[in-house]
C-alpha cells in the first residue's frame, strides 16, 4: 500500500484506540466513561460512534461508506476490519476529513 505518513498514522491511531476521541482523552482527566459524551450529546464518542453513529460526520459518511459499498447496518466488527484491509486509502481519507470536520 502506498500510503502517505498522514494516512498511515491515521489508521495506526484509529486501530490502537488513540485517536483523540473522548473516550481516550477522558482516561486522562479520569472522568467515567458514560460521561465521555460526544459533542452531538448522542453517545459515548468511542470508536464505534465515531465511525458509524456521530451525525457530525453523516455528510462525508454517506459519500464514503457508498464509495465503498459497505452496509453499515451489518456487523460493525466485521465492516471495521473489511475497511482496514480492503480499503485503506479511502479509510484513512475519510478519517482525515472527519478530524478536520471535528476541528471547527
């Protein structure tokens, strides 16, 4: 795979869990974990809500699941490990967009 360093940190991170979602950075300040609440106030902004559930990120998860034809309503496992392997550069794309989105 020829990734760039950007795209290949960006999977690293998401795939160890230290991407800087609330989930991580609430280990820090040892606030609970069902306090750990997305910014859209509609879960725990963990990996899973990140990727699948967080309506911050509904625009560009909408182009890039169906660039990749994946069904998000199948298992949510299964679809994480099929897009690290199968589809690393649009991953890592999408990824890097909705960090910028989380930015503003």
């Amino acid at each position: 795979m020829n990734l760039s360093h950007q795209e290949r940190s960006i999977i690293s991170q998401f795939r160890l869990g230290t991407l800087p979602l609330k989930i991580e950075l609430g280990k820090f300040i040892n606030r609970k974990v069902e306090d750990r609440i997305c910014c859209c106030n509609n879960g725990v902004e963990d990996e899973r809500h990140f990727l699948f559930d967080c309506i911050l990120y509904q625009d560009i998860r909408d182009i890039f699941f169906n660039d990749v034809n994946i069904d998000t309503r199948d298992d949510k496992n299964l679809n994480i490990k099929k897009l690290c392997v199968d589809h690393p550069r649009q991953f890592a794309k999408y990824l890097l967009k909705a960090m910028d989105v989380r930015k503003l």
